[in-house]
C-alpha cells in the first residue's frame, strides 16, 4: 500500500497563475483533508471531504476550492495564486471510525 | 487562548537522555490522542495514540493520557540521534470529522 501520494512535490508560481494539487489515497478511506503548514503556525485545515463528492470549508479556506469526484482522490486547487499561499501543504485520510489521520509526504509551493 | 497548547520548543538532550514532551487542552469532550512525528521536509507521522484516559507503551515511546488535568505527555527513553524531529500533538472528539493540533515541538538529540 502506497497509502498517501501527493503530486506534484515541489511547485513555483507566479502570481496570479493557478494550479491544482493531487492528493490520492489507496486505504479505501471516507474522509481527506488538505492543511497548510507555516512556521510558527502550526497545522491549520484548509477543506475537507466526508465522502465522494462532498466538501466543506475549514479554518482558512479563502482562495482555495476542493473537488472529490472519486473516492480515492482529493484535488485542491489555486485558482489565482498569491505570495501569501506559498506553504506546505499536505493531504491527510481517515477512516469513518477511530479519528486517526494520515498523512501524505507533502508539496512545497512557492508563489513569486 | 488556542484550543490546544503545546510548548513548541526547542529542546535539545544529550543521547540516552529522557525526552519529555506534554501538550495542554481546554476542551472536555476530547476522547482520541495522537501524537505525530515529523522529520524535517517531510509529511506528519503517527507515532501514538490512546483512546480516553490511560497510559500507552510502545517500545522506547510512552504517552499518557490524564483527561481531569486536561494533561497529555509523551516520554522518549533512551533517546537516539533519529529521534530529532518535531512532535505534534493532535486530539478529537468521538464523531468529530477534525483533529486539533498542538503547534509542534522540536526536540533535537545530540550525539
């Protein structure tokens, strides 16, 4: 099992350009998330999915927009980047039962 | 005030020392404790987790759970040079679709 996966790993843009990031998940997992990590700030929950084709807004969800059209897969995408967006991001998964998450290796994303 | 608090360091012990690490939390309704592992550029690990009050051993890792303090703790012994990392703490509520995460601590063990 590759458990995670998060495509690309590294990525620089421009402002203004966009992007979508791929999170892909093979435990059969209902719920994925998408955080950003800063320094000094922690893990903080951009969207989430309970399901195939549901998704909901969480702490700082502002330029940001989810798609979950297969179960197994978690996109985020930057529809106009901007320089404060530039962060790690990771995908995470869990089960329905237990609240354990995990996580995927990460993207770092640098917006010039 | 954050909803969970974790001193995020750094903590720097000679090897074979004990690692100590504790988060604190406000919220009562927390029943899952995790703590996570994160090597530097890469993505969180779970290391550990206890369900509700109690104490968990797993090799060279303990992490103890006392829900009337609202206290949470995670012991490394015999500390190596692979345990630098930063350590997270992270919690939730049974039925709860999200986890609260303590900010890190960042623990480095020197040879």
């Amino acid at each position: 099992n590759a458990g995670v996966t998060q495509t690309p790993k590294f990525r620089v843009l421009k402002t203004g350009q966009s992007m979508t990031l791929l999170c892909a998940q093979d435990m059969n997992h209902e719920y994925m998330y998408w955080y950003r990590q800063d320094p000094g700030m922690g893990l903080r929950l951009i969207h989430y999915s309970v399901g195939e084709g549901t998704t909901a807004k969480g702490e700082v969800p502002d330029g940001y927009n989810v798609s979950r059209l297969k179960k197994q897969n978690f996109l985020l995408g930057l529809e106009s980047a901007a320089p404060s967006q530039t962060s790690v991001y990771f995908c995470a998964s869990r089960s329905t039962s237990g609240g354990l998450q995990f996580f995927g290796p990460g993207t770092r994303l640098t917006v010039l | 005030q954050k909803e969970v608090e974790q001193d995020p360091g750094p903590l720097s012990v000679p090897e074979g020392a004990i690692v100590s690490l504790n988060c604190t939390y406000s919220n009562s309704a927390f029943q899952y404790f995790m703590w996570y592992r994160q090597y530097s550029r890469k993505g969180p690990e779970l290391l550990m987790y206890t369900y509700s009050s109690g104490n968990k051993e797993d090799g060279r890792f303990t992490a103890q759970v006392d829900k009337s303090s609202k206290y949470i703790s995670l012991f490394i012994r015999d500390s190596q040079p692979s345990d630098s990392a930063t350590y997270l703490c992270a919690m939730t509520r049974s039925n709860d679709y999200k986890l609260s995460f303590g900010a890190g601590t960042t623990v480095t063990v020197r040879a």
